[in-house]
C-alpha cells in the first residue's frame, strides 16, 4: 500500500511554472490599468491647462494700397545718329559711351566740293551786291529804268539764297549732337562710305527716365499727376527709384481696359538705361484699416480665419475676408473689429475653446509685430 501512493504522487503535475506565469500576467495587467489611469488623469490636467500665445489688439491704423505694373525705360530724348547724304566718313570726334553736350561735332564727312559750290556762291553774291549798289545810284539819278533796277535786286535775292543752299549742303556733311545726353556704341569706322540712313551712333539724354507702363482702368480715380511711384530693377538689386507720375493718356484700351501712365524718375548717376525692365509700384493715398501680421491667418482653401480671444480668456476660430497684403502684414476686411485680440504665434496647437495666456517672454516679439502693423 505505501508503494502505490508512492507512485500515485510521482505522476501528479508540478504546479510551480503555471503559477509564476500568471502572476507574470496579472502584474503587467496592473501596470498596465496603472499607467492608463495616469495617461488619462495627465491628458485631462493638460486639457485644462492654458496655451501659452502671443497675441495682438486691432486697432484702425494708417494703411496705403499699392497698384503694381512692369514698365519699360526710356531716355528723356533718345535719336540715333544718321548720316543725311553719301559721302566718305573723314572725322570721328567720339568715343563709344562719351557724354557730350548740345551742339558738340561728332563727325565730318568729305565736303570738299560743297565748300569750293559756297565760295563760289559768296563770289556770285558779292557781285550781285555791287551790281545793286551801282542800280541803286543809277535809279535815285533817274539814269536806269526801273524794271531793270528790281532785276538787279532779284539777282541779289537769288544769290544769297544760292549761298544759304551751298552751306546747308555742307552742313549735312558735319554731324552734331542735337542735345546733350551720352553717346551709344560707335557703328562706323574713319573712311567708312556710308549713304542716308546709316547708323553712326546714338544719343540719350538719360539725366531723366520716362517709364512708361499701364494700369487697370479701375484704378483712374485713384491716381493723378505728381503722384509718388517708385521703381526696382533686377540689374540693381535692393536699390528703389523714386518718382512721380507725369502723365496720364486720354484714352483707354478698349481691349485691355488698361490705361497708360508715363512716370518720370530722375538718373543723376545714369544707373537705369533706355529699355530696362522695371518693377513699378504706384502709392495710393493712405487711409485707415484694420492690419495684422500674416502669421496671425490660418488658410483652409479659399477660407482664412484667425484665433479670436474672447473676455473669457477662451479662444474662438473666427472667419476672416482679407484684403490688401504687403511686407508682411495684411488687411482685414470683414470679420472682426477694433479691440479684437487676435492670436499671432501659438495657432498651431490651439482648438476652439481653449484657453490661452500671453507668453511673457514673447511680448518683445509681439510689440515687434504690431509695430509692423503700424507702418
């Protein structure tokens, strides 16, 4: 009998590994329940907690529009220099790039003939001044009939206007500036053949840029003559001309419905050139607006909306109509008022309702932007 209970306890299982087993489960199931508990007590201490922001008042503030154009230079005066007749190139009294003044010669071509055909017509006139003087005394004498004596006046007549032919003939063969301004490149060379039309050079008085570029005729009222615009080029990056509006065309496109605008900006170092490309924005007068920086606006599509807070210290996603944008900052149209406080930085992480606080050390940055709404 004690052999067989003997036998009968070898052959009953070992409890000890199912045990630890699920003592394993049940602590990590503990754990687990324990570090939820703390998940959620911790979101809801977090739900409660305010967002730190920085934020901004709206109030009206001086604020100008800004129509914007490309625009073509152009020199005051510009012409380019032609020969009149044909005829040999015998002096070139210029350099490619040469500032010269009214009237200063630029070159000479043979006129040799036409020099002798003027001096022989000076011969002629001077002949027929003496053959009149000589009529003269004869006709107060009554010795000469007076047909004979308004002849010899018409002979007079005849040959200075012979004379004044022979030295326009000449010169056309000597070439000036016709105002004062700088040259362009030299096109011919000393002893050059060239016939009417050859280019020689070019002349820009350039002391003056005439920009010339168009507007949307929804724009009319708003400009006029004297107006401030200014100008930027990409061959002088960061450089603004400045200048006024000189004219306004009569008409409008039917086409385009644009209007032309001719502006005036003064060159006195010659930094802009006839033909350059230019960015013009023409100022409009200033008037009060509603401005905020457009970190402040949230874009979902088409629709823009800011963080309002409200008395509460509670924020509420509030739907915007925004208007004109420049440097940074941008107006608000429709959807909120003066004495609205608006959330500048911190949007991303904030929801409607909740609730915020100003970040202290942020209020440097938050008075750097509405300084930027100011201007």
């Amino acid at each position: 009998m004690p052999k067989t209970v003997a036998a009968f306890q070898t052959k009953r299982p070992s409890a000890g590994p199912r045990a630890v087993l699920a003592c394993v489960l049940f602590l990590a199931a503990w754990g687990l329940a324990g570090c939820a508990r703390k998940d959620a007590s911790a979101a809801k201490s977090d739900a409660g907690r305010p967002v730190t922001v920085t934020t901004t008042v709206l109030q009206p503030r001086p604020f100008n529009d800004a129509m914007q154009a490309l625009g073509t230079a152009q020199a005051r005066e510009s012409v380019t220099i032609t020969a009149k007749v044909s005829d040999v190139i015998t002096r070139l009294a210029f350099d490619s790039g040469q500032r010269v003044h009214a009237g200063q010669l630029l070159a000479d071509m043979n006129s040799r003939a036409q020099q002798a055909d003027v001096a022989a017509a000076e011969a002629a006139l001077r002949d027929a001044e003496q053959q009149l003087r000589r009529g003269a005394e004869l006709d107060k004498a009554q010795l000469i009939a007076r047909g004979q004596f308004d002849t010899l006046r018409a002979n007079r007549d005849a040959a200075a206007a012979s004379v004044q032919a022979r030295r326009a003939m000449v010169a056309d063969r000597t070439i000036t500036a016709p105002f004062a301004g700088v040259l362009g490149l030299r096109q011919v060379s000393l002893g050059a053949l060239v016939a009417p039309g050859t280019v020689i050079t070019t002349l820009d008085d350039d002391s003056t840029i005439k920009l010339d570029f168009t507007l949307p005729e929804s724009g009319l009222s708003a400009l006029s003559r004297g107006q401030a615009i200014t100008a930027t080029s990409d061959a002088w990056p960061g450089h603004t001309f400045d200048g006024i509006i000189a004219d306004i065309d009569s008409r409008v496109d039917p086409e385009t419905r644009a209007v032309r605008v001719r502006a005036e900006l003064p060159n006195p170092d010659g930094k802009l050139l006839q033909g350059m490309l230019l960015r013009v924005q023409v100022q409009l007068p200033n008037r009060q607006a509603l401005v905020l920086p457009e970190l402040a606006v949230l874009q979902e599509a088409e629709q823009s909306s800011v963080f309002r807070v409200g008395a509460d210290g509670k924020v509420a996603q509030v739907p915007v109509t925004l208007g004109t944008r420049r440097e940074g900052v941008v107006e608000v149209r429709s959807g909120l008022k003066p004495g609205d406080r608006v959330v500048v930085e911190g949007t991303v992480k904030l929801h409607p309702g909740d609730r915020v606080v100003e970040a202290v050390a942020d209020r440097s940055q938050s008075g750097e932007a509405e300084a930027a709404t100011a201007q």
